[in-house]
C-alpha cells in the first residue's frame, strides 16, 4: 500500500527519507522552514552533500510524487502519515532544545484540528525518553482537540543512519523499530517498511526513544574501549590490530549479545584481577585510559545501589539467597554478594544466607584460602535449607538466577516480606510481598 507522507525539516534524515520514500512509490511532500532547502530539492538539488543522496533527490523530484511546502495545514490535509526530523540539537548544559519539534508539534496539532480522517505522526528527531508521551503528546492534544489512539495516532521509530552511507542503512537497517500507541498506529509504519528485508519490531515509545541514545552510545564506547587498547597495545609493543581482528572473531561472547542485560555487579577471580592488571600496566607505561579505568568504580556503585536499597528498607532481618559470584559456582572470590553481605552485617542487620551450590566443609584451594583469610565468619551465616532463610528474612535478597531456589521463593514467600531481585529472573507476579528490582 502506498500512503500520503508528509516529512517535517528537511535535514539529514528528512532529506534521505524523503527521497527514499518518494522512490518507493510513496506521495511525499517536505516541509521546511528554510525556503533555500525547499528550493534547493524543487530543483532536483540535494541539501545535503553525500555520495548517492543528489542522484537520489534528482530521481525522487523527477518520479512526480516529490512537492514542497511551507503550509502545515495543507501538508496534514493530503497526507496520511507525518514523520518528524526536525533538529534536537545540544544546550550549552547538554540538554537538548526542544524548541524546533514544539513548535511543529504545535503546528500539527493545529491542523489536525480540523481533520476527520485518521493521521499518524512518527517523531525521527533524537529526543529523551518521555519527551513523545509527557510533551509531544500533551500539545498534540491541546491544540487538535483530539485524543490520542482515537482520532490521531503517535508514534517514535528511531532512525540509525550513518553520515556517508545513508542510502545503504535506509534500505539495509539492522532492523526496523517502532513504539505506538496502539496497533492502529503502527500499522501503516509496518506498511510503509515492510519490504525491507529486517526486523520489524514493535516496542513502547519509551523504550524506542532510549534504544536510539543506547545505540548511539554504544558506539561511542566501542570507539573508545578500541582507542584505549591501541594506546595501551602500542605501549607495550603489540599489534592493536591483530589483537582487536581477533578480538572480533570472537562472536559467541565478545562480539555477542553475551553480559548485554541489566543485571547484578560482576566479579570472580578473572574480571576484577585482569582489569587491575591491565590499568597497572597503563599506568606504568604512562598511558591514560579514562574509560577503563572507571570500569571497577562504576561496578562499585552498582553494588554500594543494592546495599543503600535494602537499608533503605529499615527492616533488620534479611536473607540472601546466592553468595558466590555467578550461578552454577562456589567461588566467592571477589563477589560482589559478600561484599554485599559484610556491608550488611556491619550495619547491624540480622543476616541469614543460602546457597546450593556453597558448602563450606567441600570448598578448598584458593577458594578456601580467600573464606579463610578474607571472611572466616561467614559460615555461621550460612544455612542449609532454603525454607529456613526465607521464612526467617523479613526481606529476601534474590542473588543468583538458581531456580529451584527461585521456585521455594514463589511458594513459601509471605505478604508481609520485601524481595530485591539483582537477577532479573524473579517473576514479580508470583511474589507474594513486595517486589523490588535493582535498576528495572
């Protein structure tokens, strides 16, 4: 199906949709404030200088189905569809200025008003999770009159093209993401990209709007953690480039969806010791490496958020089930779950612990060294039935993914109790008291 589209600010991504969309066999008519953009495309001529955009632009305004305009009201009227791109560009605070997509939310609003039909508005522009629902929203409505979901729909798909191969991420994204309001608003967005061969993903507009600055960060981080190792490589006289290739072939956990899922803190005796043995080395050979080497105290805050999150309670008997430092393992080197339990029981707290997989008469070696040196008291906190700690806690620390340990917690949890889940895993609705997560 072929819609009527109507594009707000014709920058970047308004240009190269615009172009794309007219292509596809679509109706499109640009909006812009700037007369120049707007004669500039008139003429065939891109706006934009890019490999493949004028020869794009040319082809779309010559197809017939490209007009230009300056009049809101005129371009709601003979559309179906609106997508907004107008710039979000950065305050001097690093806030964003919304300013721009206000004022053509106002405009639309305005000439929704007077409009019977059914039309879609899709924000492209990069704004903060909430600004669609909490500001976009509220002056959409105000201004038409009308209400979302039932005389108008809105929605937020986040665009993910790169400067310089545009086209190619237009027909080629890595999937195709759209929050609404409703299925009725999404629909014609899934018309419109169907044909691409990816994804096509339905989501909340909140979490549409923080996939684009996830990604966008994601990136920058990449970029980063690489320019740090090739720092630190070329000051210990190592090929960046070699390791990085290989570092990269590696698809199962470094290249991968792999430890990409909010969670508790990590720890053990690999992660926390190579990372102080890496920021060592760069520190005896004078290399700055800034991000590295926030990566220790940043798992800190995370784990100092679970403590502050129980004491904030102000219950004083709590029991943690889970101790070592991931499932399925009874090493409790470097776990941040006896880092949390010493911080508890100085405070005071009245501390009970299970863990299936840790008995203390069985651990030996290093692993038995670091109780003995480091936390020798911890077996007296220890218990041997799951039931025991539970039923005695008036908060339940939910520390490892274990699922027998998960299930008793469903079936002998009371409705007076408070339940941290650090996992992720805990179904909240089979809790029977209240249900706390540790950043969702």
């Amino acid at each position: 199906m072929k819609y009527g589209i109507s594009i707000f600010g014709l920058g970047y991504v308004g240009t190269v949709s615009l172009g794309c969309l007219a292509l596809e066999g679509h109706r499109v008519i640009g909006v812009d404030i700037d007369p120049n953009k707007l004669d500039f495309i008139r003429k065939g001529i891109s706006p934009i200088i890019e490999e493949g955009v004028s020869e794009l632009i040319a082809g779309a305004v010559s197809s017939g189905r490209v007009e230009l305009t300056e009049d809101v009201l005129d371009a709601i009227r003979r559309t179906e569809v609106s997508f907004v791109c107008v710039g979000t560009p950065a305050n001097s605070n690093g806030s964003q200025d919304l300013g721009a997509i206000k004022r053509v939310a106002t405009q639309i609003g305005g000439a929704l008003r007077g409009k019977s039909d059914y039309h879609v508005i899709v924000i492209r522009s990069t704004v903060p999770p909430g600004t669609t629902e909490d500001v976009i929203k509220v002056i959409l409505e105000e201004e038409s009159k009308k209400k979302v979901g039932e005389h108008f729909g809105l929605c937020f798909q986040p665009e993910f093209l790169r400067e310089g191969s545009s086209i190619k991420d237009y027909n080629n994204p890595p999937f195709t993401v759209v929050g609404g309001d409703s299925e009725r608003s999404i629909e014609p967005i899934r018309q419109i990209f169907g044909h691409l061969t990816s994804d096509f993903v339905s989501t909340s507009i909140r979490g549409a709007e923080m996939l684009k600055y996830c990604s966008n960060v994601f990136h920058a981080l990449k970029i980063t953690f690489a320019n740090e190792i090739g720092r630190l490589c070329q000051a210990l006289d190592v090929n960046p480039y070699e390791v990085m290739n290989l570092f990269c072939r590696d698809t199962h956990l470094n290249i991968s969806a792999a430890y990409l899922k909010p969670g508790f803190a990590f720890g053990g005796s690999c992660l926390p010791k190579d990372l102080q043995a890496l920021l060592y080395l760069a520190k005896t050979r004078d290399v700055d490496v800034p991000m590295l080497s926030h990566v220790l105290p940043s798992n800190s805050i995370h784990v100092d958020r679970a403590i502050n999150m129980v004491l904030d309670l102000g219950k004083r008997s709590v029991g943690m089930l889970g101790l070592s430092f991931k499932s399925g393992t009874d090493d409790l080197r470097n776990s941040p779950l006896v880092v949390m339990a010493e911080h508890l029981i100085g405070k005071g707290m009245n501390l009970k612990i299970f863990d299936s997989e840790v008995n203390l008469s069985r651990i030996s070696g290093a692993n038995r060294r670091y109780i003995e040196t480091t936390i020798p008291h911890i077996g007296s906190l220890m218990k041997d039935r799951c039931e025991d700690v539970i039923e005695e806690s008036e908060v339940v620390v939910v520390g490892l993914p274990d699922k027998e340990t998960i299930k008793i917690l469903y079936s002998r949890g009371r409705s007076d109790q408070a339940v941290l889940d650090l996992v992720g895993t805990v179904d909240k609705s089979k809790i029977a008291g209240k249900y706390y997560g540790l950043c969702w």
